[in-house]
C-alpha cells in the first residue's frame, strides 16, 4: 500500500486516460482496485533537440497507469492504495503496460489517441502494429490518428464530440465552420447518418454553385429551419431527379385511377424497366386493373421517357 498524497507526485507524462472509467467510491475505500503500477523510466540516448520525459525523470518511479483513481481517491479522502513496484521499464515497454492495464481496445475517444501518440512520437516509441491493437484493435492506428491531425481545429473537435467521422470531416473540411455549427447545432436535432448525408451534399452544392461563406451559412440555415432537412436539401442537390420522382408520381396517380396497383421504378431511374404489382380482391378489381393497365399501355411513352 502507498500514501495517496505521495502517489499523486508520482503521476506523469503516462497520465493518457479519461476519468470515466474509474471505479466506483465504494471499491475505491476499500482499496478494492487495480494494484497501481509504479516502475522507474529506463533512459534512451537522445540528441538534445529530441529529450523527453525519459531524459530528466528517469530516476524518480513513476506511475504507469491509474492516475485517474489517484485523483479519486484523494478527493474522497482514502489514504492508500495498493501499489506494486516493478522493474525499470523502457519507454515504449512502460506505454504497452499502460494500454494493456487501462484494455480498451477499440474504445478509446479521439482525444485519448491523439495522447497516446503525442507520449509516443515524444519518446520516440515507434507506432508499429503491436501498439496499434492496443489501441484501435486492427493495424490503422497510425494511419487513422494522421487523417485526425490533419483536420482542422472546428472539424476535429467535431470528431471528438461524436458529431462526424473523420471521412466526412475529410470530404467537407472545406465547408465554413458556421455551416458546421448550422448542422450539428441545437437548432434541429438530426441523426448522424443524417448529418453525413447533410454536410456532404452542402459540400457539393458549395463547390458546384461556387458558395462561399455568407451564402453557404445562409443556405445551411435555411435547410436546417425546414420541417425536412434531408428531402429539402436533396431536392436542391438533385433537382432533375427529385423532378422525376415528382413526376413518376402524378403519373401512377392519375395512370392507376385508384386501383390497388403498385409501380416501382429503378433507383434513382437508372435501368430498363418498371416493377408492377396488381393486389385484387374481387372479379371487379381485376377489371379496374385491365382499365389501368390499358391507360399505362397508352400513355407508356410517359413512363418510359423518365428511364
């Protein structure tokens, strides 16, 4: 067992994690929590332009992992915890036993990877596979934290927030951070498939109408305020084909005459032909059926120009 107050001098650059995970106050009191581990920082011989950590503190133990449960423990109270001191450990060495005691592979948030590499590249610990499923559970983590880094401040803190991906921060990076602001605001809530669906149309609709600020913040204002987001905006990104299925539309309307007749077309009205579906229920409706079909048969040229 160790002081609280000494653990807390003893927290470092490894401190990489948030607090949610901390176990509950009850365990905490009764000392019921991982051991703590504390280990000296092995030195690395560095040129000066790239001393880190390793370089000043590697005499002093540091601790590896918990520091959040340190902290807890101080602001309730608890005068120990259960430590155990292990052998010098290399930086790299030091960074895996973190990883592997805090184990959420896969689950840690944007700002916790950006940590973990941050503490990587400063101690010059190499970001190779074994690392990399420590933290993202596949071998992307190097790639994935680039593509995060490259994002600019709004967009990445966007990210952090679980508002967008990192791909559709990539693909509008270019939208005004207001339009941003306009989508993921309180002013209407939307689903995140949504959302991506939202900025990456306003992307494309900037770029193709040559939109800047003040007319593209404007726009994602107007589509926001609407009792449809989504149909309003694809009607603006797609205005020939929302004019199709308009028209397909009034012309199953006014074809079908009220027969229970269903006539699908192709996605997007790319193929060669129609679906067609006839529900009857009596003699009289297959009449009413015969009657609609022989109105599309006249007016097939309609129908068949929209393909």
């Amino acid at each position: 067992m160790e002081r609280v107050d000494e653990l807390l001098t003893r927290v470092g650059p490894l401190d990489l994690f948030a607090p949610e995970r901390v176990p509950h106050d009850s365990l905490i009191e009764r000392a019921l929590v991982p051991v703590l581990p504390l280990a000296c920082l092995t030195v690395d011989p560095a040129p000066a332009e790239h001393a880190s950590f390793t370089d000043n503190q590697a005499t002093a133990a540091q601790l590896i992992w918990g520091a959040p449960i340190v902290r807890r423990a101080a602001a309730i109270g608890v005068g120990r915890l259960p430590v155990h001191r292990i052998d010098p450990v290399s930086p790299r060495a030091s960074l895996l036993l973190a990883l592997r005691m805090e184990g959420r592979i896969g689950a840690y948030s944007w700002v916790e990877r950006e940590a973990i590499h941050r503490h990587a590249v400063r101690n010059r610990v190499p970001i190779d596979d074994q690392l990399s499923q420590l933290v993202t559970g596949d071998g992307g983590f190097a790639d994935g934290i680039a593509r995060y880094l490259r994002l600019a401040p709004r967009w990445r803190r966007a990210v952090d927030e679980g508002a967008v991906d990192v791909r559709t921060a990539e693909v509008c990076g270019a939208l005004p951070a207001a339009v941003l602001d306009a989508v993921t605001g309180a002013e209407r809530v939307v689903s995140f498939s949504n959302r991506r669906l939202l900025l990456g149309w306003l992307s494309e609709l900037c770029g193709r109408d040559g939109l800047h600020e003040p007319a593209a913040v404007e726009l994602a204002h107007d589509i926001m305020r609407s009792s449809n987001p989504v149909e309003a905006l694809r009607r603006l990104r797609y205005p020939r084909l929302t004019a199709m299925e308009r028209r397909f539309g009034e012309l199953q309307q006014r074809l079908s005459g009220g027969v229970p007749l269903a006539l699908k077309a192709p996605r997007d009205f790319e193929g060669d032909g129609f679906e067609l579906q006839i529900k009857v229920r009596s003699p009289d409706d297959i009449g009413h059926a015969i009657d609609a079909l022989k109105r599309m048969q006249e007016h097939g040229d309609e129908l068949f120009e929209l393909l």
